[in-house]
C-alpha cells in the first residue's frame, strides 16, 4: 500500500512547474560548466575556514533543471516515508482498499503541487537521502545546485552572476563539509525523521481530525494568520520531536548562512550587495507567495537562517571557530531551540563545562 502516488506526484510535478528563464544553448551551457566548477572552488574555502576534520571527498555538482529537481526529491521523500510505508502496509486491513487508493492519489496530486511551488525557489541542496545503491560505490548524500532558478535570481538581484553563483555554492557546500564531516548527524536527522513518522496517529478518526484542522490552518494563512501546515497536523509527541529537528536543521542552515558570508569577502567581491537584496527578496514576495510560504512553513525556514546564522556569530565571537566546533561533538552538545535563541546558555552549558563525550567518529 503507498501512502503517496510518486508517478502520479512526479507526473503533477511536472506538468505544474512554471518553466525557467529564456536562456540561450550557449548560456545554458556556460551556466552549468561554471557551476559545477564553482561547487568544486568553494569546498576548499569552506573546509579552510570551517575547520570540520573528515569530510567526503568532494565531488562536482548535480546540476538540474526544474523538473531534474522535482524527480531527484521525490526520490528522497520515498526513502524517508518508508518506516511509515511499512507500517501503513502492516495495518493494510483496518484501511479500506479506496481509501488508500484514494487516498494515495490525492496525497499524490498535493505532493507534486507543492513541489511544482518550490521547484522554482530552490536554489540548491544537499540531498541527505538518496534511493540506496546495491554496489555500494554511490555516495550517501548529493550536493545539487537548480541551475534555472540560479539564473533567474542573479538576474532579478541585478548582481555579478560568477559572484552570486560562488555564493550559493558556499552555502550548500558547508552542508556537504556537515553532514560528511560530523559522522553522526546525518543518522541523527534520519533516525528524528523517523520517529516523527512513526509517532503519527493512523486510526480514520484521527485523520480526519488532522484533515480538518489542516483545512483551519490554510483558511487562517488566507486570512494573514500564522497557522501552517506544519503545526495543524502534529500529535504532542511529534511536536516535541520537531523542536529537536528544528533545532538541529536552525544550526545546520545558520551554519551555512553564517559561513558563506564570511568567507565572501576574500573570495566574493561584492557579496554585501548580494546579501543585501538576497535578504531584501527573501521577504518580498506577492501576497499569494507570503500565503503559500507561511503555510508551507517557508516562512519557518527564513527566521531558521537567521536565528541560526546569529547563534553561530555570537559563539564564534566569543570562542572561536574551534569553540564553535564543539557544537558537533555529539546530539548531547547540540544546541536547543531554546539556547539558539540565547546562546549564552549554550556557551554555559556546553564550553564552560566539562568535556562531554564525542559521539563515534571526529570532527
């Protein structure tokens, strides 16, 4: 039994995604050179300055259009709703046969709708999850970079296209230098992942309760509250579970906000206008994007950036970046949601205290 029609999700994708700018064959391919060849610059930037010990072998970008985007996340939702997928399968006979047919269609339509909305906002990422490769040979992770969606920004920002390009390969080549380096993080996103998942309630009137506060939250973003998706569909025990997700992706994305930018200047000539009107467009937007944003939990992820970018500076001050590093010691010296916004309660309980024990592997 499928919780989520993938092919019908791709298919949707697809067929939704507004396409990318106009761009010649000739610039297309210098976009996409030049890319792959910037994602290779910026790991030894991003090594020298973060100082992470261990990371994998750098490799050239995936460089992917629109739809090359929405095709690769379907493959990482697939494994990352699978522990869900078995357990919808061990419960096949108290789910109606149309209700999950049904119900997997739908799902399938809505999944590839709100992909078909990101799929031309995502600059890049690195995919934590990739479908398992039986040789063995494969990386874990991906770092890719949406070469459309590149282009139209540095051309609505008006800023140096090599520049702006460097940019973003910083950012996303620090998360490649995280999740590479620090030995447990990946498994410790996965195993929350997971245990989010499993702790969701599946009986048919609890679903239809969560269907229903679901339809609260987006009358609320339409009318400009704060409801979102996001909230509307959580037990209690999977919004304890979150606050530790957040947490955990609030470092990673501040991180990576807080790395680019100070390594900008040596290699970035103008990467203060660049933020400038990056941060300016972040929060623009027509009023249907701040809706959708704000229900999708888009809006969740900007504020992470900058909670997370603000913590990182603060320790940094106050302990160098070798201070900072102790924060990937193990999930034990992760920062809480709490001590991201006060960091002097991290900086207490963490630096000012013994030595805690390091998770298996180094940084």
């Amino acid at each position: 039994m499928q919780v989520i029609d993938w092919d019908l999700a791709v298919s949707t994708g697809v067929r939704l995604v507004r396409p990318g700018p106009q761009v010649s064959r000739e610039e297309a391919r210098h976009a996409v050179s030049e890319l792959r060849r910037l994602s290779r610059e910026a790991e030894g930037h991003v090594q020298e300055f973060a100082r992470i010990d261990g990371a994998a072998e750098p490799e050239a970008a995936t460089i992917v259009d629109r739809p090359g985007w929405i095709r690769a996340n379907v493959d990482g939702f697939r494994v990352v709703l699978e522990p869900l997928t078995e357990r919808m399968n061990a419960r096949r006979s108290q789910i109606p046969a149309i209700v999950g047919a049904v119900g997997s269609r739908v799902t399938g339509v809505e999944v590839g709708a709100v992909l078909a909305f990101l799929a031309t906002r995502v600059l890049g990422q690195y995919e934590l999850f990739l479908p398992p490769d039986p040789s063995g040979r494969a990386p874990t992770g991906r770092l890719t970079l949406v070469a459309p969606n590149i282009v139209n920004t540095e051309r609505e920002l008006g800023v140096n296209p090599r520049d702006f390009r460097l940019w973003v390969c910083l950012h996303e080549e620090t998360h490649r230098v995280q999740f590479t380096g620090v030995s447990w993080l990946r498994e410790y996103v996965r195993s929350q992942m997971t245990e989010f998942l499993l702790a969701s309630d599946l009986d048919l009137g609890t679903l239809l309760d969560r269907m229903r506060a679901a339809s609260d939250a987006v009358a609320d973003a339409i009318k400009g509250g704060e409801g979102n998706l996001i909230d509307a569909i959580q037990t209690p025990e999977q919004k304890e579970i979150l606050d530790r997700l957040t947490a955990v992706m609030t470092l990673v994305e501040g991180h990576g906000d807080y790395v680019m930018d100070a390594v900008g200047p040596a290699v970035v000539p103008s990467v203060a206008e660049i933020r400038s009107r990056f941060q300016h467009r972040r929060e623009g937007g027509s009023r249907f994007d701040k809706t959708l944003r704000r229900l999708l939990g888009i809006d969740l992820k900007m504020k992470q950036y900058a909670e997370g970018a603000a913590f990182v500076r603060k320790v940094v001050a106050e302990a160098g970046i070798d201070g900072f590093n102790r924060v990937w010691g193990s999930p034990a010296t992760l920062p809480t949601h709490a001590e991201i916004r006060e960091p002097e309660r991290w900086i207490s309980r963490v630096l000012h205290a013994p030595e805690l024990p390091a998770a298996n592997g180094h940084i």
